[in-house]
C-alpha cells in the first residue's frame, strides 16, 4: 500500500478564481514541472476539494488546492548506527552539523561509514519513511552545517533558493598568514588542473567562481577569515584562498609552497599545519526560507574542537 506524507496545501484567492489548477500548482505552490510529472501520476497526487481532478480544470476562489508526496526510503542505502549531530529537525527538514573526516553520501568503492549512512539508520529506527536527500554538499574533511530535504519538494524549493543565491552559506577558516585587504572579493574561474585532474586550479578558462572574505582576526602565524560564496564551485575557498597566497591550515592538496604571494609571509608552514589533520575549514552559518511555513530559518555551528584548539594557539603565538 502506497503510504504519503502530510498534503501541502493551498487556498485559492479572490485573484486566481478561473485560472487552471496547473497554474495555482507552480505559481502557488511552486511545483516545478518535474516534481508535477511524478505526483500527478499518483492516487493522491492532486486534489482539488479532496478530489482527484485533472491538473487542466479551472479554480473558484475558496478552492483548496493539495498535493500529497509518496513516502520514499533509500534502499541502495546500508544502515549504519553511526552518530552525528542534529541541529534542528521537522517533518520537512533535518540539518545536521557534520563532523569533519566523514563523507556525506556513499560514492563508488566507499559505500559505507558516511553521514546518509548514519541518517538513514537514525530515520529507520524512529520508523520514518524517508530517502536521502542532501540539498548541498560538504567535503569530507570540511566540518559543519549541511541541509538535508526529506521529501523531494522540499529539496527541490531549497535548492532553487541556492541558484537563486537566497540562501546563506558562511564558512570560517583559518589560514596562513593575514590577507590584505581585510575584505574582499575573489573572483577567478576555476576549473580542473591538466596536471593532476584531482585538483581545482585558477585559470582565465575556467568556470565563473566568486568568493567574498572577511579578516576577523590577524595573529602572528594565521588569520580568522569569515567567507561567502557566490558560486559553488569544487573546492572553491581552499583554491581561491591559495591563489592569494593564504592556504587553509592543514590543508594537504593546496599547500602554501609556490603559492601567489608566498614569498612575503613570515610563517612556518610546519608548524601550523602539524597541529590539525585537515584543512581548517567550517560550514558555520546556514540560512533559508523554509520551504513549507515561509518563516527565515537560520543557523549556526560552533568551531569544533580541533579548530578552536588551533584557534588557542594561534591567538597564544605558539
């Protein structure tokens, strides 16, 4: 039997009285044309009034309108009672503050031991029927918040508020030397490097990268910097924060040697770099629209402890 999540629904106004129910669906509700050609195949897919109708019918003013999503689990998916941390949860959305080392979703020859692993089993256990689905991603040794949908309209409105550029997403770092100006704005394409295909490099072929910092504190070894992105591209503050000559500490792909403006800082590399076990990099804010009630939903994650023990040093000039 075909089990469904909670109908989101909708009233029609004075305004939309004669317009098609295919109209209210994405003016309204925001169905994309996607999403529309799943649900109106269901039993109770659309409703108009409590009654299944074609999505071509017109709407009367007082209508209500529904949509209902099939409860979906993730059955290429192991269950693992791996631990995490839980932010914030509804019926719509869990975020989570991901520990730095674990990978957010099982990819080819590593299909076990990442966070979908360890969601999936916390959901099973509380016997929610629920898939997967990250709105973003983290890199496996980046900490912090990441946004996980639990039905697909929910992924789907989130995301378009991510291309949209409505979504905050401030990350914390901790790099080599202090960047000059104290703010500002990287913007240099970056694409993969021809030399080593692993590795994102700044060249003028690259894909359009934009990434706004912020100095928050300078120390004699490293800086504090806040970052927002404007794009999403692969590895995007820990290159464009290379190409400065400011590497994250501990990061071991994009290391400070060679880097654009190394020769003027006053650093040992060593030093920093053998006090963490992977780039100091934190997903620390995280805001949107919630997709169901509207309201603005922001959170934010503490530097977890081998950042802030890095932090301690730093600020003791050790």
């Amino acid at each position: 039997m075909t089990v469904y999540y909670d109908p989101i629904s909708y009233k029609v106004t004075e305004q939309e009285d004669g317009w098609l129910l295919k109209t209210v669906l994405q003016r309204r509700l925001g169905v994309s044309r996607k999403l529309l050609s799943r649900i109106k195949l269901t039993e109770q897919g659309v409703m108009l009034n409590g009654e299944r109708v074609y999505i071509s019918v017109p709407v009367r003013a007082g209508d209500i309108v529904s949509i209902s999503l099939e409860q979906e689990t993730s059955e290429d998916i192991l269950p693992q009672p791996i631990p995490f941390d839980i932010v914030y949860e509804d019926a719509a959305l869990l975020i989570v503050n991901k520990a730095p080392g674990i990978i957010v979703h099982p990819t080819h020859g590593h299909y076990t031991d990442t966070l979908a692993n360890g969601v999936v089993h916390y959901w099973k256990e509380k016997g929610e029927k629920v898939r997967f689905r990250p709105v973003h991603r983290l890199d496996q040794e980046t900490s912090g918040l990441i946004a996980i949908a639990k039905n697909a309209y929910v992924h789907q409105h989130i995301s378009e508020q991510l291309i949209a550029g409505n979504v905050t997403k401030k990350y914390t770092a901790l790099v080599h030397g202090c960047p000059k100006p104290d703010d500002g704005i990287l913007d240099g394409p970056i694409d993969r490097d021809p030399q080593e295909p692993h590795r994102r490099i700044v060249t003028p072929t690259g894909y359009p990268a934009l990434t706004y910092y912020k100095v928050v504190a300078c120390y004699g070894l490293g800086a504090l910097v806040e970052l927002r992105l404007g794009t999403g591209r692969t590895h995007q503050i820990r290159v464009h924060m290379t190409s400065i000559g400011h590497p994250l500490i501990g990061d071991k792909l994009y290391t400070w040697s060679g880097a654009k403006g190394t020769e003027n800082l006053t650093f040992s590399a060593s030093v920093l770099d053998d006090v963490i076990s992977r780039q100091a990099l934190h997903a620390s804010e995280l805001g949107f629209q919630h997709p169901l009630t509207g309201e603005e939903m922001l959170f934010q994650a503490l530097l977890p402890a081998d950042m802030e023990s890095l932090l301690q040093k730093l600020e003791c000039g050790e």
